[in-house]
C-alpha cells in the first residue's frame, strides 16, 4: 500500500444497533415535527413535506431491517 492510501476500518458493530436505533429514533421524531409544521405551511410546502416524509419512510423501513440484521448478527456471536 502507498503512503497516501488508507487501510480499511475494521467491521466494528459493537455499536451498531445503538447508532441505528438513534437515527431511527431521530428520523420518526423529524417526521412528527414535519407533520406538525404542515398546519403553517403554504401548499407548495406542504407537498414539500410530504415529498420528504414519504423518503423518511422509506428510510425507516431500511433503519428496521439493519435492526433486525444486527439483532440476528449479534444472537449468532454469543
């Protein structure tokens, strides 16, 4: 390996479940607060944010399956 090139990270999943549960936590907290600002909301923003709610659910979909990746994964260590 040259100078300049850097070694992979090791598969460090100690804490994955925690970061994933985080960022699900943080994405459904950001939905509710999406759905509570469209009472204010013009129309275009209010398409806006259902555009974007509709992205977050998406990712929340992927969230819960990394979860029960991780949940399996972690059941298999021990």
């Amino acid at each position: 390996m040259s100078q300049h090139q850097k070694k992979p990270n090791p598969d460090e999943r100690r804490d994955n479940m925690k970061k994933i549960q985080e960022n699900l936590n943080n994405t459904l907290e950001n939905m509710q607060e999406a759905e509570d600002s469209m009472e204010t909301a013009s129309e275009f923003q209010e398409e806006e944010i259902k555009k974007k709610n509709a992205r977050r659910i998406e990712a929340v979909d992927g969230m819960r399956d990394e979860l029960r990746d991780e949940h399996a994964h972690e059941k298999r260590q021990k």
